[in-house]
C-alpha cells in the first residue's frame, strides 16, 4: 500500500486559522476575553440564533443545558439510544433517570414515534427534556417531536454537533439546526473532526435570554458581581463548573467559521460523489436514509452492510479496509447496551438501535479528501465484500 491514509474524520488547518491563533496568542487574553464573545455573536449569527454561549467541548454543553433548565434527581430526560455517550450522561450528571428511545433503523434518527414509545415508559416519573441527535447531519422531525414534547410539559434540547450548517424544510419554512426556533437549546461540538474545529470546545444556541444568562454563569463557577459591588467582589448564588473556551481557541473558532461555507460546499459534494459511487453496490450497501425534509452538511458518511449476505463480518471489513489505508468507525454502540446503563435499567429491547448498530460503518468523509479518495474508498470496501 502506497497511498495516504485515509482517515474516517479529520481538521482542516490553513495557514490563516494558525495566524489567528499567533495573534490571540499576543494579545491580552489568553481566556475570558473578547474574542470569546466574537465567536459567539458570529456564531449566533451564522445559524440563525439569538444567543450562543460558548464552552469547553460538546460535553460540557449538553451538561450545562441540564444545569441551565434545572433538571432534578428523579426526573426523567429521553435520549436516543444511537448516539454518543455524553448525550445519556449528561441526564445522569444531574441525577436524573435517562428514558432510551428507539431509532429508525435506516436513517438512525428518533422519530415521532420512537418518541412516543418512549413517553409511554416514564412510568409516573416527569418528563424535563428530549435530546434528538441529529445524527449524521441528517435533521429530526424538529416540529413534531416539539409537539410530543409540549404535550408533557417538556422541552427539547438538540444534540447537534453533527449538524453545523444544515438546513431543513419544514412544511414551507426554511430552517438552519441550531436556531433553537424548535427547542430550549442546542448543542454544538468543535472537536477535530467536525465540521469546524477549535482542537476542543462548544456552543450552546438559544432564544432565551435567562437561559443564556443562566450557562454563561454556570460556565465559570456561578459568580456573580453585584451591581455596584467593589470590582474585587464576587457571589456564588449556586455552584458552576469551569467549562469556560480560552480566547486561543475562540480564535480558532472565529477562523474557522469563516470557512464554513466552503467547509459545507466541499462535504455536499463529497457526499453526492459517493452516493453515485455507492449505489452499484446496492443492496449489500445501502446509503443511511435521508428525512425528505432535511438537506444535511454531512459530518458522517455512514453507510448500512449487510454483512451476513456478503459472507464476511464487519470486523473482517474493517481490517481489509485499514490494509488499504481505508479508516472506518461506527457511530454508534447503542447506549442502552452499555455495562453502566445496562445495571442501572437492566436489559431493554431497542430493536431498531440494534438493527442499526449491526450494519453501520462510517467511511472517511472530510473537506480535505480530494475527489479521487472517494472512488479509491468505494473501490476498497466493494472488494473488502467481495462484491
């Protein structure tokens, strides 16, 4: 094997986001300073949102939406079970009990109904917040799952850090994911491979100023400074976390969301290219489902194998693909099955979570691929199935 490697995610670094971190670097504030609320107007403005709030990574942002709607021991949050840990955990961080909703098998997305399903397990417990992910890039059903979600007196806190720059269409409303037109908050990451980078940090997005007013307190140990106080003095009404974004990486941020039209051009297109490349191999492969609604700047090409129909394992897949320079990964074990989940609930059936899990493969998708890659990875994995 003699090409590059190809990675299944990767940043993209110019010599220009480099540049505005050496300046950051030179300046006054290395933290708590005025490229941070910079990158969040910026970003507030690039999807669409009154207010963002910017944190230390995407974590931190999913744990400081349940800190900011004051979400209590007992209570109960719903969360699909195809996703990353944190968005489970981050119910479990402030003591509340985590409801698993199915997903649908093609597109591993909640739906409607898998939300219904869910709702109707909460056994007497009150129901705080829903988590759609949206997984992929690909958009939920935002409206009607608000409706399910109203319906209880809850609200939705979107896990989208997949989703930076997608669109959706609902009815004949041109939405972007992280106008929080639909929910309390959402979430964002800038870990390396999504589709901004700041090396770790994220964004929390809202219409409501008390719950910005709220995270960004909670981001920096909940002080506060009285009005007409002496500037040494400082409060603690409640204790935050330190889950403050440093100037150096606001700045990276900045730079970065300048890119991201560019960032959102290539991955569509790179996403068109393999699925004309895929669909010959239709139907041991066959590319995730897309709600008809969303038009998603992908951060995962995700594709489901039938493995047992192509005579191999995904593990067998995997490696014949890492010969060829070809990095794979899953997205996701479903979360219910985790140790620490499955002892806190017991075993529960999720059938379209495992059917989902038992076919996905995520194959390298990222602005820096050239067009070729996308043939050379098709290539690879139509003869990883002997197909």
């Amino acid at each position: 094997m003699t090409d590059a490697i190809l990675p299944y995610g990767r940043q993209t670094i110019d010599d220009d986001d480099i540049a505005a971190v050496a300046e950051a670097l030179r300046g006054d504030f290395l933290t708590t300073g005025p490229t941070v609320e910079r990158f969040e107007q910026a970003f507030a403005e690039a999807v669409g949102a009154r207010h963002a709030v910017a944190c230390a990574n995407g974590t931190a942002a999913l744990h400081l939406a349940m800190l900011a709607l004051k979400v209590q021991p007992g209570e109960a949050v719903i969360a699909p079970s195809i996703t990353f840990l944190a968005t489970a955990n981050c119910a479990r961080y402030v003591g509340a009990d985590v409801i698993f909703a199915d997903v649908d098998p093609a597109s591993g997305l909640m739906t409607p109904a898998t939300l219904k399903a869910a709702i109707g397990k909460l056994a007497g417990r009150r129901l705080r917040a829903v988590l759609p992910v949206h997984l992929r890039g690909d958009a939920c059903d935002l409206p009607e799952l608000e409706k399910l979600a109203y319906q209880h007196r809850a609200v939705l806190v979107e896990d989208a850090p997949h989703a930076l720059g997608t669109t959706a269409k609902f009815g004949n409303v041109a939405e972007t994911i992280g106008d929080a037109r639909h929910s309390a908050m959402a979430t964002f990451s800038f870990h390396p491979v999504k589709t901004i980078a700041t090396g770790e940090g994220g964004m929390v997005t809202t219409g409501d100023p008390k719950l910005a007013e709220r995270l960004r307190l909670l981001r920096s140990h909940g002080m506060v400074r009285p009005p007409k106080a002496d500037l040494w003095w400082y409060e603690m009404p409640e204790p935050g976390f330190n889950y403050r974004l440093p100037d150096i990486l606001c700045a990276l941020g900045l730079s970065q969301l300048a890119k991201l039209p560019r960032f959102a051009e290539r991955r569509r297109a790179l996403a068109g290219a393999y699925r004309e490349a895929l669909a010959p191999l239709a139907p041991i492969v066959r590319q995730a489902a897309q709600p008809a609604y969303s038009d998603p700047v992908l951060h995962l090409m995700t594709v489901l194998i039938d493995f047992a129909a192509a005579g191999t394992s995904r593990r067998e897949v995997v490696e014949a693909l890492k010969a060829e320079g070809v990095l794979t990964q899953v997205h996701y074990i479903p979360v219910h099955r985790q140790s620490y989940y499955r002892g806190l609930y017991g075993e529960q059936d999720l059938p379209g979570a495992d059917a989902w899990y038992a076919k996905c493969l995520s194959l390298p998708l990222y602005p820096g691929m050239a067009d070729e890659d996308v043939g050379r990875v098709v290539a690879a994995l139509k003869a990883a199935l002997r197909l």
